[in-house]
C-alpha cells in the first residue's frame, strides 16, 4: 500500500458521502487557517504524511511546515499552519492529527529506546506488530526515531518461525524448502531461522544457506553465549519480551540486531491538537 492509498482510504472511511456538519454550518467559500499545536514533548513525526492528506482533500490548501520530522518539539510549538477552504481544513483535520499524534509517539519512544543502544553494535528493528492498514505510518515513524524498518510484509523476506518449522518437519527441511522455492521461482529473498535453544543453533549453523538467525526468547546470558558461539558465521538477531528495561543487557550480549514488538504496539500517542486562529 502507498501512501496516497492509505490517505484515501483513511478519508472514505472518516467523511462517508460528506463533512455534513461542515457542509451546513459553514460556507462553501469560507477561507480560514489554522496551526498544529503541540501540547507535550517529544519527537515529531507525520508532517509529511499530513502534508499529503491536505494535498489529497484540497489542492489548494497552503501549508506552512516550521519543524520538520525526526526534530525534539515542545509543548506550545507550532508545528505547521493550514490556509484555505474552512470546509477542506475540518475535512482533514482528524485524520492529520490521528496520524501526526500516533507516529510521533512511536517516533518518541523508539528514540528513547534507541539511546539505550549507544556504545553497542546492535541497531533496532520494529516488527509486523502494527495496526492494520496503518503499518505505513507507522515504520515511517520507527525510522524518523532511528530505528531500522523490518521487513514490511510476509512478501519481502523469508522469514521461518517456530509454526513454520513445525509444519515443515524442522529445520532442514524448512530451510531447504525456502532455498529451493526461491530457485524455482527465480525470486532473491534473504532468508531468516527463528531458534529457540543451543541444539537449534548447532543446526543451523551446520545447515547454513541463511542469513539471520533470530534467536527468540533467550536470556541475556545465554544470549550471549550463542552469540559467542555463532561468532559472527551468521547474522544475528534477538527478540522476544525486549524492551526499555531489558534492552541494554541484550545489547551488550553482542548480538548484530534486536527486534521489539513494543515499538509500534504499546505506544501512547503523543497530544496535539490543529486549531483556527
């Protein structure tokens, strides 16, 4: 889904057949302004994603941007200021500050978690823990606070989990079913092994052909025993339960990537509001 697919099904969604409120209260030609205020600190994310709801409701609107993505912001900052058609300003404005309020408390908390990080080697990942049809925004979000984005979809990495191997018949077999189907189809996908214990990682090691090995629901110290043990044959990646009060102990395991789920799903959004002056 691109942006300009997301925006317009977001806004078939809010408006319907009309702005009906709008519609009768306020005149067609009506022209007035309005800014986007912020009213808690934070990392700002979403302007470019509100730019372009305003660009797809109304053409015309003018918009001003004066702090742009990824930048600290303050309570009583003016992010950016709207001008034109009343009508096309409360058409958008919900669905500007859904999507500004939501990123930009991902973008907050992934660069707190971020900082956690520094000294280490390991970078930050999201994962597929998103909302429906919003994933979008929120992996944009994720990068603006300094993470790395994922994979987007089940269709741009091979990525074999514990389900996956056992429906397969285990590890070998799983991994040369993925090795084969991308030879058949003429497809170059990395591929990914989720392991759960140390007899998992002697057998991917000794089966190779992959390029990550995510080492789930492991413990710091065991972590970094399999990490030692790997000793940089494989990329390497952890996950499972990680978050701001774990995340530096499994950063100093070694380990080249860490995946958190908390990143996109257990975030608060951060308070704005768009209001006319």
């Amino acid at each position: 889904m691109t942006l300009q697919e997301f925006i317009k099904l977001a806004l078939a969604e809010d408006v319907g057949d009309g702005d009906h409120t709008s519609l009768s209260t306020i005149p067609a030609d009506a022209q007035k302004r309005a800014r986007l205020l912020v009213k808690q600190d934070g990392v700002l994310a979403g302007v470019e994603v509100a730019e372009a709801v305003f660009r797809e409701v109304d053409p015309e609107l003018e918009v001003h941007v004066h702090i742009e993505d990824g930048r600290a912001i303050h309570y009583g900052d003016i992010v950016l200021t709207v001008n034109g058609r009343a009508q096309s300003i409360l058409k958008a404005e919900r669905l500007v500050l859904n999507c500004m309020q939501r990123m930009s408390g991902i973008a907050t908390h992934t660069r707190a978690m971020v900082s956690l990080l520094e000294g280490t080697k390991a970078k930050l990942l999201d994962t597929r823990k998103t909302t429906p049809n919003f994933r979008i925004c929120e992996k944009m979000a994720v990068k603006i606070g300094g993470a790395i984005n994922h994979r987007f979809g089940l269709f741009d990495m091979i990525l074999i989990k514990d389900n996956h191997l056992d429906y397969a018949g285990g590890i070998e077999a799983a991994v040369t079913k993925a090795v084969d189907y991308l030879k058949t189809t003429g497809r170059s996908l990395p591929i990914e092994v989720e392991v759960r214990n140390r007899k998992e990682v002697e057998e991917v090691l000794r089966i190779g052909q992959i390029n990550r090995m995510l080492l789930d629901n492991f413990e710091p110290a065991e972590l970094k025993k399999m990490v030692e043990l790997i000793d940089g044959r494989i990329v390497t990646e952890a996950s499972g339960g990680i978050n701001e009060t774990n995340l530096r102990a499994y950063a100093e395991t070694g380990v080249d990537y860490i995946s958190s789920g908390a990143l996109t799903h257990q975030v608060k959004s951060l308070d704005m509001s768009l209001k006319a002056y």
